[in-house]
C-alpha cells in the first residue's frame, strides 16, 4: 500500500467517524465507531486528561454528546494526516455551535488522531 492509499483510507475513516455522530441516530453511532474504534483507544480532552479510556467507554462519550446536545453548526477542515509504515497522525480544526442544557456554545479547536493499521485495516488508537 502506497502513502496516498493510506491518506486517503484514513481520511475516509475520519468521515465514518465524524458523520456518525453529526449525521447518525445515537443507536448506529455505536456500530460505526466500534468498527473505526482499537479496543485501547484513549481520548484525551483539551488539557490532555484523560476522557475516556477503551473503546466501549470511548464510543460512548459520542453517544453521550449526540443525546445531550442539540448540534446546530459544525465545519470540519480537511484532515492533514502524516504516515509512517502502519502509524498515522491525523489533524483537522473544526468549528461547531451546539445547544446543551438550554444553553448556546459556538466552540472552534483541533483534533489530533492517531492512528494505526491493524491487521490490514486502519483503527484509532489516540484522539485528543
């Protein structure tokens, strides 16, 4: 497999998992992201600690998101990703406005992925 082949399976996993909780109903977001999902997947949150540890508990921080908040606007910026052999890092900046508990947040930042190919197939290890 060639870097650009790699870019771009990563790149379509990175829509998997952002169109599942911006476009999916909160039951297929778990199918989706336990396929895209390492069994030892870590999230990290924006001071980097810990969110979220192991797939289960990881794909369940999105379906947590997707019941409380109302997602009004979000723009994604095309990933730029970086590979060496079977490891990958991922980067994208987003922008989002979402209704939570009444309330209107409009938020912009980053997201950081690594990535991993796994048996063939390429699986997040690492968000923050």
């Amino acid at each position: 497999m060639t870097a650009r082949e790699g870019s771009e399976e990563i790149r379509l996993l990175l829509k998997r998992i952002n169109d599942a909780w911006l476009q999916g109903r909160p039951e297929a977001i778990v199918a989706t992201l336990n396929d895209c999902f390492h069994d030892g997947i870590v999230i990290k949150g924006p001071s980097f600690q810990t969110l979220g540890r192991g797939k289960e508990a990881c794909v369940q921080s999105y379906v947590d998101f997707v019941r409380q908040a109302v997602i009004k606007k979000c723009e994604l910026s095309e990933p730029v990703i970086d590979q060496s052999g079977d490891t990958a890092i991922a980067t994208y900046a987003w922008e989002m406005t979402y209704e939570l508990e009444g309330r209107e947040y409009h938020e912009s930042g980053h997201d950081l992925f690594v990535l991993a190919r796994v048996e063939g197939r390429w699986q997040a290890i690492w968000r923050a």
